[in-house]
C-alpha cells in the first residue's frame, strides 16, 4: 500500500514536471509577424529558405510569413501594425523618413537590385537608353515601390522631366508579361524569374541590367542595397529578444546560400516558384546569386548611394535633411555573425564533403 501511494506521489511530480517543462517550452516560443513583397521572387528568397531549414523554429520563433506582390503594400501593413516587419527595398526607409516615419533595415538580404529594365521587343530598336522613355508607358510594380523610385531615377538622370514618362503599375510575373506583350507598357522594370522568362520568349530584351554590381554601379553611381527585412524603430527597440533571433535566423540562411550550390538552394523552394520551368529557375537564380549578402550587413557605400539617387527625384529625401546613420542597424546582424564565427567557404565546404565521402567509402 505504501508502495503504491509513493509510487503514485512519483507519477503525480513528474507528470508535474513534464508540464511545467511544457509550459516554460512553450513560454519561450516567441510570436512575430512579417509580410514579404513577392516571395516567389528571387530577389526575396531567404524567408524561403530560412523556413526551409528550420532556422527560425531553432531560434524559438513562430514566424507567420505573409505574401504581398507589391513591397510597398507590405510597407503599408507594416506601419499599420497588422505585421511586425517587412521584407521590402531599403530605399523606402529614406522616403519614409522624409514623411517624418522612423524605420530601420536590421538585415539587408541584397546588395544590389536584382532587376532589370526590359523594353518590349517591337520597341527594342526605338528605346535602347531612358532617354528614350519620353512619351512612354513604363511598367513598374506599383506606384511608389522601388521600381517605380528606380524608373523615375533613370528617367531624370537622362535629362527627362517626371511629367514625361507615365509609369503604370503592372505587378510582376505573368502580370507583367502580359502588360508587355499587349502594349499596356512600352518597357519596365521587373525582377527574376520574370527577366529570364522575357529572354527566353524573345518578347523582351534587358536594357538595363542591375543585377550585378558592375552594371548597376554604372547605371546608379554606386552599390545600392535592397532587399532587406525592415520594421519600425520603435518596434525594433521594444522587441529587440525578436529581432535577434529573426536576424539569427537570416544570417544562418544567407552563410548557407553563400555555400551551396544552384540545385540545393531551389531544391527549398515550393515548386510552384519555378513557374512551369525548373531549368530556366536555376538558370535565373544562378545569375542572381551574385546579389546577396554573405552575412546580412549593409554595404558601407549603401546607403550614400540610395540617398543620392532618391534626392535626385524625390520629394520626400530631396527636399528633406535624412539622417541615413537611422535609417539601418547592424546590431543584431553584428551579434549574429559573432555568435556564429568565421564565415564559411565554398572551399571550405568542398572539402569537407570531400572527407566525409572518403570517410564514408572506408567504412565497411
């Protein structure tokens, strides 16, 4: 008897236990919230991919991913609160605080666009440089999203008034095709795998190609980042435990992109990115790999380079006094890379996979 009742004190403390471990486990699973402007884009693939390996469950976050084609309607949700952050451009920081908003880029995914100017192809022998846009219908995400700040940009620098072009909004993908190839839009600009579907089709041909950092310094004066995820200073300062382990969870993905191959990254991607085409995928993505950061930190000629071109155009930053030291943080980014150590290498990599084979092999 006495056994049975000590027995039962000991089954009582640990299923005790067992839910106090529960509860305290489940106490430490922190909920946020961001809103990407276009996941099955590759310029916005490291949500993606950091879902796919599980980093953000690692790190304790239960993150909800919500898609939204046109970055600048994500912006909108963001600073109305219905999502924490944004995975946009980092240029709608400096126009937002010309609007007296206070936001931040606490991980910057790209440094370089990853877009391109495509022209119709019963316009390419009409216009073949933005001085040429005059009287012409350009094709842009959405009004006020970075294309549209980019087509604007390019306009005005080639000696146009914004009264000269008419930028319509025509999203991206089969959207953007269409708009194309039906004469909605003389030209536009868009973003992979949309350009490597024009290419292919032969209905347009890349103009202007930001997709590497030789040509866009040629085309924008410098580096310009873009995709990054983005939130607003307060929020950042009030939730700094979240945005650690949101910038932990990037900085894991962007170090494993940096090290794998084409195939292994689209291989985390729903199939239904490849839009009907796995190969002309990889050979999109292959030529955009180029436009992400390793490790998440701003490139030091960034932000200048952003501050120049919107100030050259917009109203909100040229006739404004933007401060662009707020307009990013590489404080979380920071913590991250030193937590996680010296960078990896391909080579690294290599021949790593090279000893495990041969270790493998030797094994009877």
């Amino acid at each position: 008897m006495k056994r049975s009742f000590r027995l039962g004190v000991l089954f009582t403390l640990c299923a005790m236990f067992i839910g106090a471990a529960g509860s305290t486990a489940k106490a430490q699973t922190l909920h946020t919230s961001i809103m990407v402007g276009g996941l099955n884009k590759i310029i916005y693939i490291v949500p993606t991919i950091a879902k796919q390996l599980g980093y953000f469950e690692a790190e304790g976050l239960q993150l909800d991913i919500l898609d939204e084609p046109s970055g600048v309607n994500a912006e909108t949700a963001m600073l109305s609160g219905q999502v924490d952050g944004t995975v946009g451009f980092y240029d709608h920081n400096l126009d937002l605080q010309g609007k007296g908003k206070a936001t931040e880029s606490v991980v910057q995914f790209d440094w370089v666009p990853g877009e391109a100017e495509m022209v119709s192809k019963k316009n390419a022998d009409t216009i073949k440089t933005p001085a040429d846009f005059k009287g012409k219908s350009l094709g842009v995400t959405s009004i006020g999203s970075s294309t549209y700040f980019l087509t604007q940009y390019l306009a005005v620098k080639a000696g146009l008034q914004l009264s000269d072009i008419t930028p319509i909004a025509v999203g991206a993908g089969d959207t953007f095709i269409t708009a194309l190839n039906t004469g909605k839009v003389d030209a536009g600009m868009t973003t992979d795998p949309t350009i490597a579907r024009l290419v292919q089709s032969g209905d347009g041909k890349v103009m202007i190609d930001l997709r590497t950092a030789e040509s866009t310094r040629a085309a924008l004066g410098g580096t310009y980042p873009a995709a990054c995820l983005y939130m607003q200073t307060a929020w950042v300062d009030a939730h700094k435990d979240i945005v650690q382990k949101l910038a932990n969870a990037f900085v894991k993905a962007l170090r494993w992109m940096s090290v794998h191959s084409v195939d292994e990254i689209a291989a985390q991607v729903p199939a239904d990115f490849y839009a009907g085409n796995k190969d002309l995928y990889l050979s999109a993505l292959k030529a955009n790999l180029g436009i992400f950061t390793p490790d998440g930190v701003m490139p030091k000629d960034g932000p200048a380079t952003v501050l120049s071109v919107l100030s050259l155009f917009n109203a909100n930053v040229k006739d404004h006094q933007i401060d662009v030291s707020k307009t990013f943080t590489t404080e979380f980014v920071d913590a991250a890379n030193k937590a996680l150590g010296p960078m990896p290498t391909m080579v690294a990599t290599m021949s790593m996979n090279a000893t495990l084979s041969a270790t493998m092999a030797a094994t009877p």
